[in-house]
C-alpha cells in the first residue's frame, strides 16, 4: 500500500497510527501542504479534493479522507480492533473522534490558517489565538466525555479509532503552544498512547519526509 502523506497532517497521523496498530506495511509518498504540491497537476489527479491523506490499496483502488480509511482498516484487518464490540461503545468512540475530526480540527487545518492570513489579513498573533481558541474548546469536551469513562485510554483499556484522533490533535497543540492545562484524562490517554511502538513510529518525526 502507498500513503499520500504530509509529516505535519494530524489527518495522515491518524493513518499512519491505525495502519502500525494493524501491523500493516506501507510506502509514503511525500505531499508537501506547506509548499503547495496538493494543488499539482499530478497530485489532483490522484486526489480531486486535493487533501492528505490518500491510501492506495494494493490493487491500486485509492480511499481519501483519514475516518473513512481508518474504518475501512478496522473492517479488513479486525485484529486489533479500533472500535469497541458493543453499539454504545462504537458510538461513543466515535463521537470522540469527531470531536476532533470534525469540530476542532476543520477550523484549525493548514487551508484555513493561510485563508485567515491572505485573504482576512489575519496577523500571526490573531491566527494563533484563533487556533488556540478551538483547539481548547474541543480538547475541554474530550475531558468532560472522559471524566465519566474508566479506563487508561480514550475508551477503556486499549487504543481506538478515538486515540487515533486524539494524539496528533495533541502534537499540533504542543506546536502551537496550546494551553492544556487542567485536561488530566486527556493528558493521561496521550501519555498511554505514546508508550506504544505503533504511535511513536507514527509520530512526524519518524516520517521519512520530516523536516
């Protein structure tokens, strides 16, 4: 299988995460966001949306947007499971990952920081306070859904599809300097994360395209 994949994506993180989970092999191709190549010619071709991250299957069939892969995986290669085996659970799992798939990390990704700065002449101090802003909103409703869960990560005692979400939103936070204070479980369920293989190989760093 073939990863488009950018370093610094939180939406390519969340795959390289679940595809290490499943002990799945993968090449990546470098997509550079920061330098434009998504608007390429050649990259529109594989991805008309124009966003990372794509993975092409071995028979050459292309999945895009990182949730609907990432299940795609878990339906495919169920060992180890990425979402629960009861309905609450799977739905509660869910729910936590688009708390950051969908109400944090859409007002925060890459297009949107530039449009504040070119088009709305957003300053870097403006952007970053925008950015600080959502991320801390969404990170307080992850806490308020974990107070009242056991277990050492997001949903219980092993990682999902929720922790898939969880840790790069984490990483971009740090980045941005974020203020995560007073979010015990969520710091707790990033620590439990980052103590396995799976999300270290998958953190930006251990990218082959990092800079």
């Amino acid at each position: 299988m073939k990863l488009y994949n950018f370093f610094r994506s939180s939406a390519a993180f969340r795959v390289r995460i679940a595809l290490n989970l499943k002990g799945l092999a993968y090449d990546c191709v470098p997509v550079h966001l920061a330098k434009g190549e998504q608007k390429q010619p050649a990259f529109a071709a594989i991805a008309p949306q124009g966003l990372i991250p794509v993975l092409e299957l071995d028979d050459g069939r292309r999945l895009t947007q990182s949730m609907a892969i990432i299940e795609y995986l878990d339906e495919t290669h169920p060992q180890p499971a990425l979402l629960p085996a009861d309905a609450p659970g799977r739905a509660r799992v869910r729910a936590l990952a688009q708390i950051v798939a969908c109400d944090i990390h859409p007002l925060d990704n890459l297009r949107v920081l530039k449009y504040l700065s070119r088009e709305l002449k957003a300053d870097e101090d403006a952007r970053n306070g925008w950015y600080r802003h959502w991320v801390r909103l969404g990170l307080q409703a992850y806490e308020a859904q974990l107070a009242s869960q056991p277990g050492v990560f997001s949903h219980g005692d092993a990682p999902t599809l929720a922790d898939c979400c969880l840790a790069p939103q984490i990483f971009n936070a740090r980045r941005y300097e974020c203020d995560l204070s007073g979010l015990p479980r969520v710091m707790a369920a990033f620590d439990a994360c980052m103590s396995l293989s799976a999300f270290q190989r998958a953190q930006p760093s251990a990218c082959p395209d990092a800079e």
